[in-house]
C-alpha cells in the first residue's frame, strides 16, 4: 500500500511543492525532476508520472517537486541554477523524513539536466545516490531554451533517447555519453515525450533494475 499525499517545503526561495507517494516497507527513495518550465513542464508529466510509478513498482518512496515558478512552488525560473539548490533541500528533506535510505534520481529533459547537477553536488558532498535514470535528456544545443552543459554520470547511469526526438537531438546526446562511456538505450519511433512509447520505457528501467 502507498499514500499520496501534497508538501509544501521550505526551499532557499520560498515554499517548494513535492507531490510524496510513501511506501509502508520503503525499498530507497527516488526524486523525480520534471521538465522544462517555461515550456509547459510540470510534476504531473506523462514521462514523470510514469517514472514515478516504476519507482514505486520498485518499492520507493517517490516525490514528484514542482520547479520554481510551477504549481505551488515560488520563485522564479533560473536556468537550472537555483533549481539545483531546491532539489538539494528537497533531497535533504527526503534524509530528514525517511533516514538513510539508498537515493535515486530521475530527470526528464531540462529535468535530466538538473538531476546530474544535483547528482554531482551529492557525491561532492559524500554522499552519492545509488543510481540515476535520465530521459530525453537536455545536452547541447536545444532549440529555444539554450545550450546545456550536462554533469559527467556514472557508467551505470540508465539514459534513454527516443530516436525521433525533436527537442534535444539524439546527437546531442550522444556526443555527451561518448566521452563518458555511459550507453544509451535508443527507443526506435520515440519522440521527445514518448508518445505510446511509455511502457516501453517503464520495462527498460525495470529490466534495468533486476540485472
């Protein structure tokens, strides 16, 4: 059995939404970053959601923040920089509430970009999350938005592309795992949202997971 529920958190600009699904015997705890802000992304994302409902397939607890300027979360849009540090006091208030329990993050999009910056902070700080899934994510040049200087991630990383992705170019992609060794799982016929492609990203994570 999970319980949803809606928090409001204290972050370094003001008041932090976290959509909070708990788990009665908690496996790890999984923070899911949404997508771009500024075009129409949100906690509620069909990418989003579905990562969060593999987590919590996984045993996870799973929170869902809304980004600065998204839903109940104040503040303004900040191009990744501030909204490292409200994922950070998300992540610490994850620890304080459900203890030392293993850390995923996930990230869509601009949402990918953010979580292998706060991935960086984390294992800076000493303490490293246990694995990261990244989808659609922002690398390079993006039509639009900007160009995006994506973290280093671990070999381990699950990073997933849709072939057909418009947004973020599958080369961009690419071009930033290459150096990392990291593979790339490429889903034929995906576009940047996954579009009737969702269960197949939901059974890559898991087959991902019992390897």
């Amino acid at each position: 059995m999970s319980l949803h529920e809606r928090q409001m958190l204290d972050g370094p600009d003001g008041k932090i939404e976290v959509f909070v699904e708990r788990q009665e015997i908690p496996q790890g705890i999984a923070l899911i970053a949404h997508p771009h802000p500024l075009f129409g992304g949100t906690a509620d994302n069909k990418v989003v959601t579905t990562l969060a409902r593999t987590f919590r397939d996984l045993g996870c607890i799973t929170l869902r923040p809304s980004f600065r300027g998204v839903g109940g979360s104040e503040g303004e849009h900040d191009h990744g920089d501030a909204e490292t540090e409200d994922l950070l006091a998300v992540h610490a208030w994850a620890r304080q509430q459900f203890g030392d329990l293993p850390v995923y993050l996930a990230g869509f999009s601009f949402g990918a970009f953010v979580t292998t910056r706060v991935a960086k902070r984390l294992a800076d700080a000493g303490d490293p999350a246990r694995r990261l899934v990244l989808v659609g994510t922002a690398a390079g040049f993006v039509e639009g938005a900007r160009s995006y200087e994506t973290e280093a991630v671990t070999t381990d990383t699950i990073v997933i592309h849709g072939d057909r992705d418009d947004t973020v170019k599958l080369a961009n992609v690419l071009a930033w795992a290459e150096p990392l060794q990291v593979p790339v799982v490429v889903v034929p016929g995906a576009d940047h949202f996954f579009h009737r492609k969702l269960h197949i990203l939901r059974d890559i994570v898991h087959r991902a997971w019992h390897r």
